[in-house]
C-alpha cells in the first residue's frame, strides 16, 4: 500500500507540475522569450539534458519544479541579442501572459480530462425514489419508495439531480409529479417544504425538499463531444469557486484549518484512487490541478499570483515596482509559504496517529 502511494503521488504531481511549467515554457517560446532550464523537481540534478538553449533536468525533490527564463534574474550579463530576448525586457502584458499561463495550463488539464470522462460515461442516480421520509410533503401526497419520477409539471427529469435542483427551485410552489408505480403512471401533487440542512462547509442552510432519497440505481450516462466540454467548462468553474471559497472560510475561521492535507495527505488518497481505478485516479488529478491552478494565483509573493500582482502594479503606474520592495515581498512569502507546509505536514501527520509521536507531543503538551 505504501509503495503504491509514493509512486502514485510521483506520478500525480509529476504530471501536474510538467503541466503547469509547460505553460510557462511553451508561452515564452511563443513570445521568442529564452528558456535556460526546464526542471521537474527542485534540488540536486539527477538528470541533464541540453537541447538547443535549454536544459531539460529532472531533479532530486519531486516536490515542484520551475522554468529558469533568459533575463528573469537580476545581474546577469547579456549580449545585445541575448537582451532582446530576455524576459525582463518583455513588455509588461507579454510578462503576465507568461506567468499566468502556468495556472491556465493546471484548468485546461482538468477540462481535458473532465470533458474525457463525460464522453467515456459517469454513473448517474436515476429517479427511483429510495425512501420516502414519514411525515414529509411525499408521505402525505402518497409518494412511496420504489416509485420513478418521469416529469415534473410535465418536464421529463431522467436524472435524481436535476430533479432536486427542480425542487430547490420551486420556491414552495405545488408540483405536479407524474411517477411510474410497478409499471402504472401516477401523478401526485406536492408542495415543497422549506427545510433545515447543512451545506458542505457544515453552515445551516434551508431549501426547499419533498423528503425522498434516492435509491443507489445508476446508468451511465455518455455525452458527445461539444455537451461534454461544456460539462467540463462548468464542472471546472464549480470547483474552482468552491476552492476560492473554502480559503475564505478558513480565514474566517467557519472551517478548520485542520482539514488542509499535505503531501501525505495526497499520497494517501493517490494510492486509494490508483486502487479504485483509473478513472477515480484521473478525476482526483483533475480536482489537485485546479486546486494547483487556484493556490498559485493568490497574491502571494514568491507565487506566480504574486508575480502578477507586481505586474499589475506596475502596469497601473508605468514603471516595475522596486527591487528593494519586491525582495522583502518575497522574503516574507517564502516563510509564510515554509510555514504552512510545516503547518501542513504536522497535521498530516497527527492524522496517521502514530504511537510514538503522539507519546512524544504528550511530553511537551503535559496532556495525561
């Protein structure tokens, strides 16, 4: 189980990091930008190769990667040509361009392979009610478990979600149910109920619900090409906003920092996806890219979102912002960025509840 894990985390955020520096790297060969290296990994060189100007290098610590750029660093010595095509001597909306297109290549990795699984086919919950909640709106209008909704005030509904989100809808209006009892077309007449529940963050929420739940009855359901990369496009968007928001929430303090995974965390749940298979492994892929793509816009120094913030100033202003100030920027995002991958690990950490460790931090918390 264990070396399943490390070699599907390698391979995981191998991908993602080649993914998202290609974006960097295939942007600033299109603006006639120099590339010295492309490396996956950070540290010692294991591997080295040179192909033109560029040295293609896999390094030692698995954990990232980066792409060296002609001019990106300050003080170095350039002929005339060589200035021209540095990346410093870029204009400024060429410079973004570059740097943002590492994110962007983290989206479209996760709409390619979203919109590759809606075309394979998901499986989806069909209408057929599973239980029917006593007392409820679907009790009272005769509504029983095992029955299959076909239309709602007459609109055909094949899929359990899009009836709930035609129920959520409502605004506690009276349906009209037409649902299918041991092969016999029955209609029912229900008003939705405004109930309390909790939203994924754990906040109460209200909605409007009948009081049924489905049964675990799936097809698969395959789209064409054009609906399943307009599938993708959404899907991709959904989580997206959802990460955003979650890293609210977590500044806010509505959610616990303590649901943060690290690298342990990733490789756990690469290894459990590799053993469920290779679609739930692709999806999981899908799902870090984005997160990937989300975390390195953030305006933080060191971050390509904080490159971008500096660019941005400075193409409101007309000149690049100091070195001075950019370099206490930076300073100040690596530790916040070391401190929250400490942060991280010791939270992964605690969930594998090792003996050991937990002995060892009773020591210095005096817990009994």
């Amino acid at each position: 189980m264990v070396g399943i894990s490390i070699l599907s985390v390698i391979v995981l955020l191998g991908i993602l990091i080649f993914v998202h520096e290609l974006g960097h790297f295939l942007m600033a060969k299109y603006f006639d930008v120099g590339v010295q290296k492309f490396s996956l990994g950070f540290g010692r060189k294991l591997i080295g190769k040179k192909i033109g100007e560029t040295e293609y290098l896999l390094s030692l610590v698995p954990l990232g990667g980066y792409v060296k750029l002609l001019g990106e660093g300050e003080g170095e010595e350039l002929s005339a040509e060589e200035e021209r095509r540095s990346f410093s001597r870029q204009s400024v909306w060429k410079r973004i361009t570059i740097v943002f297109a590492g994110p962007l290549f983290n989206f479209m990795l996760a709409i390619l392979i979203f919109t590759g699984v809606y075309m394979l086919g998901v499986p989806v919950l069909t209408t057929t009610v599973g239980g029917v909640q006593e007392g409820s709106a679907a009790y009272e209008a005769g509504m029983k478990p095992g029955d299959v909704v076909q239309a709602i005030d007459g609109d055909a509904v094949g899929r359990w979600d899009r009836m709930a989100v035609k129920i959520t809808e409502s605004a506690g209006k009276e349906m009209r149910f037409t649902v299918l009892r041991q092969g016999v077309p029955l209609e029912l007449q229900i008003v939705p109920r405004e109930m309390k529940g909790k939203n994924i963050f754990g906040e109460e929420t209200t909605s409007f619900k009948i009081g049924v739940s489905p049964a675990s009855l799936t097809v698969i359901e395959r789209q064409n090409p054009a609906l399943a990369m307009w599938t993708a496009l959404k899907q991709t968007w959904f989580i997206t906003k959802l990460t955003l928001i979650s890293i609210v929430k977590i500044l806010e303090g509505v959610i616990s920092p303590r649901t943060l995974g690290g690298p342990i965390l990733i490789a756990q749940m690469a290894g459990a996806q590799v053993k469920e298979g290779l679609i739930p492994f692709v999806l999981f892929m899908a799902l870090l890219s984005i997160n990937l793509g989300v975390l390195n816009l953030l305006p933080i120094p060191v971050l390509d979102g904080g490159h971008l913030l500096f660019y941005f100033v400075e193409a409101v202003r007309g000149k690049p912002v100091g070195m001075k100030t950019r370099e206490r920027a930076q300073q100040i995002g690596f530790v916040l960025l070391v401190m929250l991958m400490i942060f991280v690990i010791m939270i992964d950490i605690d969930r594998l509840d090792i003996k050991i460790i937990n002995d060892f931090t009773k020591i210095f918390t005096n817990e009994p």
